[in-house]
C-alpha cells in the first residue's frame, strides 16, 4: 500500500514539474503611420502600456508613441494584437494553470484523507471506525463543493475580449471589476432581411442603432449560478435580448413578444435575424454562421448570454464532439464553468438561464441597451411581401429594402439619414410616396484601450453595503480632477442621483433599500460600481 501512495506523490510532481507553459510570438515589421507628425516607420509591435505604443525597428530601437497619434487603421491593428496577445496567453495560460492548481490542490486533500483513513483503519478498532470513516466522507465532500465551487465563478476578461476582437472595429469593448462592456451599431457584416417568408416581414428596415457610451451591453463578469434557473419561454424574456453576438448584435428571446416560434413561423432571415418595431436588427437563434461564415474560430464563444456565460457551436472549445445538452441548453465544460450551446432547434441557443439575472415588469432583461425607434407608424405584417434585396446606399447612409409583393416586382422601403433627419421612400409601381422623419444622429463605434479597467482598480468604494453614507476614494488628485459626472441608477436602470463633479461622500439614506450602480464618466471612459443601500 505505502508503494502505491509513494507511485501517487511522483504522479502529482511530475504534474507540477508540467505545468509550466511557454509562449512565444513572431516578430513582424510593418508600416506605421503617425498622424501628428506625418511621418511613416517600419517596426514590430511590442506592447501596449497606459495608452502609448511601443514598436521595435530593425536596427532594435524602441520607439514610443501615443495611441491617439497613430491612424485609425494602426489603432485597429493594435487593439487586435494586444487581444491576441491575451487570448494566447492570459485566458489560456491563466485558466489551465489555475484549474490545474485547483486539481492538485484537491488530489493532495483527498490523498492525504486516504492516507489517514488508512491509518485509522490499522490503528482504531472496528467499532470506533464506524464512527470515524462518516468524518473523512463529510470532508471529502465538502473539499469537492468547495472547489467546484470556486471552479464554476472563474472569469477572465482577456477570454470574454477573444471572442470579439474578430469583429473590431465594428464593436469596441472595456471592463471594470464588475461588467465586461460591448459598444456596437447592432449591424453584421452580412446580408440582411434576405429569407424572411412571405408572411413573415412587419415592414421594418435595419437603422444602425448607437448602444454607445452610457447605452452598451453589461455582461457579468462574475456570474452567479441561480438556485433556481428561470425559462426563457413564451412569458419571460419576450422583451429585449438574452444575449449579444461577438459581432456586436443583439439577441432576442426565439419566442416573439406575442409568443410565437419565430424561427418556425418565418419571420427570419437567412441569418436568423430581422428587424423589430425600433427598425432595430436582432438575431432570434444563435449566430451559428459565424462559424460557417469563417467570421470567428469555433475555439471561441459566437455569443455571450446576459448572465455572464459563454455561447458556443456545435462542438466543444477544444474541437471535441458537443456533449450531451442539459435541460438548460448547455453543460460544464472540462474546466468546471458553465457554457450553452447553439443548436438549430428550439430552444436554439439558451433554455433557462443558468447564471442569476434581473427581469422587469416588462419582461425584459436589465440591465441592458436600448434601441431608439425614428419611425412612429404602427407597421404591421405585409402579407405577400417577399423581400428580395436589402442593399446599403454608396454614401453607407442608408439602405435600400427592395420586395416583392404577391409575386410582383418593383416595391421596395428606401431610406437614408443627413444629422438627425430620416427620409423614406415607399416604392410601388404605381408611384413614390417620401416622408422625413426626426431621429438621433448616427454615431461612430470608439476606439478603446482597456484604460477603463485600470481606472476602475483605483477608485474605491466603501462601505458595502452601506446604510447613510458612501464614500469615495481615488487613487490621486488628477483621477478626481478628471471626473466629470457621477451618477446612480437603480436596478431597473433609472437615474436616482447625479453630481456634475467629483465627490468623496455620497448621501443614500433617502434611497429605498436595493442594488444601485454608480457611474463614474470620465472625458472618453466610464467606469461603473456595483453597491447595495440596505
């Protein structure tokens, strides 16, 4: 027997010896352009440090320039690679290491219980042990819960940001301590409103929306396991998405806001989206064509559910055959955490939420983006209506919905924008009909760094919960300086306080008892607190 435990502690330190992991990466010069001073190198990217980038020429000098300095195609450049760069090492390193620690951690634990069950048993009489084994079982459990546990609320930014890197530009994304933040215009790359059965269109077109700023997706970044997972069904969720797609759409709940199978009933497009009553594009099913569309690898998440997990294909993250699905659309993965699976049947993408989340009144999901509707007609489906083509105007202002109707040619919705003006052109074969409309003025998706997360690790508040009183510490006298609205809103995201400067007190007596959020706005960064009045 003592042979045997001896063979078990040189596994466990050949394990060790193992679980180093190296990385290397390949140095590739390429031209940059400085905006500032006009001016073109040939360098290899370095790093990426506290909003300045640092290159290595040839002759292995090292040249720093500011971020903003570089042009809007090197600012792409560079915010991909630094996401690279951690989805090569910070997810994967970081995450195997860690659970492989856990493993030992747990093997050693139970090791040492069977040796000391061993030794109880050639020591304690018969009588005594029965007493003493039920001891070393509770303990075993309880080591087996507390690791599962801990397994199970691991999250890693660097791994959220893999999965949307891909799709930079046409998204941008932050994160502090407590959400990962996705900006978007809610448009894909791909065509749109093209399979929608004729019976199937409202009459909606696609505007690009701006979940911008204040207005973008909030994925947990801590995901709490539900003790008791609520359905996604025909009565919760019907309003507002569930998820949001690595590129930068939403995803809605697949039965419509009048409880019908969307899917089934004919109402999407080849990619399993349309428009809703804001002319807002949204996908009802997982974006599976991501994967098809060679648009993402399929190692990567195509989505990110609203409870903090993660959406994947048909197959594991490792490549290995989809494992059989739980009642909620998915299973734990190898590495202990959580993680659903889109399917071409219902429930397509996410049965139950798994992680905890909020629902309003209204049936809907917070917190999260909102769509802002330019059109006020009441639209309702156009029975016979097939839509053939819907194509983006050369300025890229505006699109052109073109449809048949009963199985004529010649009608199409023709819109486009100039500010805040929205003008649509309703064809039919018999004539024109153009109505201007007032709306918000389109916005451009932002470059970010991960400036946000750093800011977010050195402003402190305290205490929470709290009662009267909160109070606010920064790091220094600049970061408070620079602050230039704080603001709470409550959980069902109404804005209870506001401050046009910084503050180091913050009075909540007046608030009910509930979860709040403070924003703190900085001049291109926002970073959010999660506290609870009581």
């Amino acid at each position: 027997m003592m042979k045997k435990i001896i063979l078990c502690f040189v596994c466990l330190f050949n394990l060790i010896a193992h679980a180093h992991i190296l990385n290397y990466d390949h140095q590739i010069l390429k031209q940059w352009n400085f905006t500032k001073d006009q001016r073109m190198v040939e360098a290899s990217f370095s790093m990426m440090k506290n909003g300045k980038v640092y290159l290595e020429d040839a002759q292995n000098h090292s040249i720093c320039i500011p971020f903003k300095n570089l042009c809007k195609k090197d600012q792409t450049y560079v915010l991909k690679r630094v996401a690279q760069i951690q989805a090569l090492n910070t997810p994967r390193v970081s995450r195997l290491q860690e659970n492989q620690s856990n493993v030992i951690k747990l093997f050693m634990i139970l090791l040492i219980l069977v040796v000391l069950t061993i030794g109880t048993y050639k020591k304690v009489s018969a009588a005594k042990a029965k007493y003493f084994y039920p001891i070393f079982g509770l303990g075993a459990l309880f080591s087996l819960y507390s690791f599962s546990k801990k397994m199970n609320t691991i999250t890693d930014p660097a791994f959220v940001n893999a999965a949307f890197t891909p799709f930079i530009p046409n998204v941008a994304t932050s994160w502090d301590n407590t959400y990962f933040y996705v900006e978007s215009k809610g448009i894909p790359n791909h065509t749109m409103m093209v399979g929608i059965s004729n019976h199937g269109w409202q009459q909606q077109v696609p505007i690009p929306q701006c979940y911008i700023g204040t207005n973008h997706w909030s994925i947990p970044l801590n995901p709490v396991v539900a003790s008791t997972p609520i359905a996604i069904d025909n009565v919760h969720f019907t309003r507002g998405a569930i998820a949001i797609a690595a590129n930068g759409v939403p995803i809605f709940n697949y039965h419509t806001n009048t409880g019908v199978d969307s899917y089934l009933d004919g109402q999407l497009d080849n990619y399993g989206g349309h428009c809703g009553r804001g002319d807002d594009y949204h996908y009802h099913i997982a974006p599976l064509h991501l994967y098809s569309l060679g648009q993402t690898t399929t190692n990567l998440p195509c989505a990110f559910s609203l409870d903090g997990y993660a959406v994947y294909g048909s197959v594991e993250p490792d490549g290995s055959p989809m494992a059989t699905l739980d009642t909620n659309h998915g299973h734990y993965g190898t590495n202990g955490i959580y993680h659903y699976h889109g399917t071409m049947t219902a429930p397509y993408m996410i049965g139950n939420f798994v992680g905890q989340v909020t629902e309003d009144a209204t049936y809907q999901l917070i917190p999260q983006a909102a769509a802002h509707p330019v059109r006020n007609e009441n639209w309702t489906p156009l029975s016979g209506a097939l839509i053939t083509s819907c194509t983006p105007n050369t300025p890229n202002t505006g699109y052109t919905v073109s449809y048949t109707l009963n199985g004529t040619p010649g009608y199409a919705t023709q819109f486009g924008w100039n500010g805040s003006t929205y003008t649509f052109n309703y064809i039919t074969p018999s004539g024109t009909t153009t109505t201007n409309y007032n709306g918000f003025t389109q916005c451009t998706v932002p470059v970010l760094t991960n400036d946000v997360f750093v800011l977010d690790q050195q402003i402190s508040v305290y205490p929470n919960p709290a009662h009267d009183t909160i109070f606010i510490a920064y790091q220094d006298k600049d970061m408070a300086q620079n602050v230039q609205t704080i603001s709470i809103y409550n959980i069902k995201g109404a804005l209870v306080y506001k401050s046009l400067s910084a503050k180091t007190e913050l009075e909540v007596r007046s608030l009910a008892s509930g979860t709040y959020f403070i924003k703190f706005q900085f001049s291109d960064v926002e970073v959010t607190k999660k506290i609870i009045v009581r």
